[in-house]
C-alpha cells in the first residue's frame, strides 16, 4: 500500500504543505530499538515532503509527549499515534500530556488533529500480507500452496485492555475470510493470553507455518519471548532470522515485527488522509 494507491499524492502534498505532522511512539529506557521505527518511518514521510514539518515523540524517551508541541511552529498539526492498536496509551496517556480534548483540539491558536492508531487503518491488512509473502520468498522457497499454509498472527495479549487483541482477532478474521484464500487458516495467537502462541501446533494444521509478530517493534517479545515459544532454538537477536524453521515435521517461517516494514509510513499518512475525510468538517471550518 502506498498513499497514492489511496488518494491523490499531490493532492495530499498540496493540502497539507504549510501542515505539520507529530509521529508519536512508545520508545524504552531499556530496548534501543523501541524507537527505531519510528524515527524510520517520520524520516520517510520526511524525505516525501508531505508536511512542512515531522516531528517524533515518545513516552519513554526523549523528545518526550508532553513538550514535542513546543518544537512545532505550524498552526494546524496531525498527530498520528505509532501503536499496533488503541487502548490505554492511545486513549489516555496521549490525550492527556498533550492536553488533546478530543480528535480536534484548538489551543493557543493551533489546531491539533488527533488520529487513529497506525494500527487501526485498514491498509495494515495489506502491509501484514506483503510481509508474510515476502518472509517465504526471502528463504528461496517458491510460493506456499494456500491450502498448505498457515498464517499465525501473533500478539501480545492481556487482561487488562480488550482492545490489545482484538485488532489482532479482526485481522486474523480478515485474512481467513479473503477470496480468493490467501491461506488454508489465518489465526490469532498471544504471549499472555488464550490462543497461546505455545500452543500453535494445535491452533494449526498445515505443513507450512508462517508466522508475523503483530508488534510495532522488535525487541524482547519479537528476539526472545516468541521465537522460545515458537520451539525455534537460535539467537535471533544475534544470529538473524533463519527461515525456514523444521520443527515437529513441520515448516515455520518468522517475520520481523510488523511495525519495522517501511510500509508502515504510508499508513500513517493515510490515517491523516482519514482523519481529513472524517472529520472534514472539524478539521478544515
């Protein structure tokens, strides 16, 4: 997916020159690569020339949430959260250390468009389906059989937020229900929660198993947590990724965590693109 394959590029350019846009992320004080795709995928949208700025924030590093609206000088700014899905950062811890009222916030005679989630855009369906297909032909192994392969979404999973699976049910649901089939099963699994990512020789059937971490960033659940779970048995963070994997006389492949494809750029200027068609009226009086 790319924004022009959406709406008109120039279009977009035009509309949104004197614009800025903030790419807000997670970050870690502990994982250095929290914050990669991120940077990644402003310097993107950067090198497009689509806004007059592109700003990065975090809530766990520097330039930190609370501030980053000091840095912007344009009047109208898209503030496009760089999370796999909504729920407490995204509705809450946003909102508040960016003192946001709501999807429109006017203040000190700026104009802040809050968007959705990268996550939540539609077109990621198509990002995690470019990633699966590319995986297998990165491995030198010809196109899978759909009626032999199985696609295994995998999350995180918890109790404490409904909205941290379901993103990734829906795209399972998504995939599984495509026609023509992409796959014989397209399945959610997740560290901490039911389906279990341990339990996918049972979740699944097929000989050929390929697997995308349904995560913005790799790090310790994408180089460790996972790949133990999966029953692969190298150092990924160390060694790469090698694809496939023999286990239980079956083939597995492994993805990158989803957030790291530089497609991801795109989807988050079209949830700008999104944000103008829905809220047209607020956005632009």
């Amino acid at each position: 997916m790319t924004p022009g394959s959406c709406f008109d590029l120039h279009a977009f350019r035009a509309r949104h020159r004197h614009d800025a846009l903030v790419v807000a992320g997670h970050g870690s004080t502990v994982n250095a690569d929290s914050s990669t795709p991120a940077y990644r995928h402003a310097d993107r949208i950067r090198e497009q020339g689509l806004f007059a700025e592109v700003h990065e924030c975090f809530w766990k590093e520097e330039p930190n949430f609370r501030f980053i609206l000091d840095q912007v000088e344009a009047e109208r700014i898209y503030i496009v959260p760089d999370f796999i899905s909504s729920g407490y950062f995204t509705e809450e811890v946003i909102p508040r250390e960016l003192n946001l009222t709501g999807p429109l916030t006017r203040r000190d005679g700026k104009t802040l468009c809050y968007c959705q989630p990268v996550g939540l855009h539609p077109a990621i369906t198509g990002v995690l389906l470019e990633r699966a297909a590319e995986v297998v032909h990165a491995s030198g192994v010809p196109p899978l059989p759909p009626e032999e392969t199985a696609l295994l979404i995998v999350g995180h999973g918890t109790g404490l937020n409904e909205n941290s699976t379901k993103i990734v049910r829906e795209q399972a649901a998504r995939i599984g229900a495509m026609e023509p089939r992409r796959y014989a099963a397209a399945v959610a699994a997740f560290m901490e929660q039911e389906p279990f990512v341990k339990d996918w020789r049972t979740l699944v059937s097929q000989p050929n198993v390929v697997t995308v971490p349904f995560f913005i960033s790799d790090g310790l659940h994408s180089y460790e947590d996972i790949p133990v779970l999966l029953g692969m048995t190298e150092d990924v963070r160390r060694d790469g990724i090698l694809n496939p994997h023999a286990i239980g006389g079956r083939r597995l492949w492994y993805a990158p965590a989803l957030g790291t494809d530089p497609r991801l750029a795109d989807v988050i200027v079209a949830q700008v693109a999104h944000f103008d068609t829905h809220a047209l009226a607020l956005a632009h009086p």
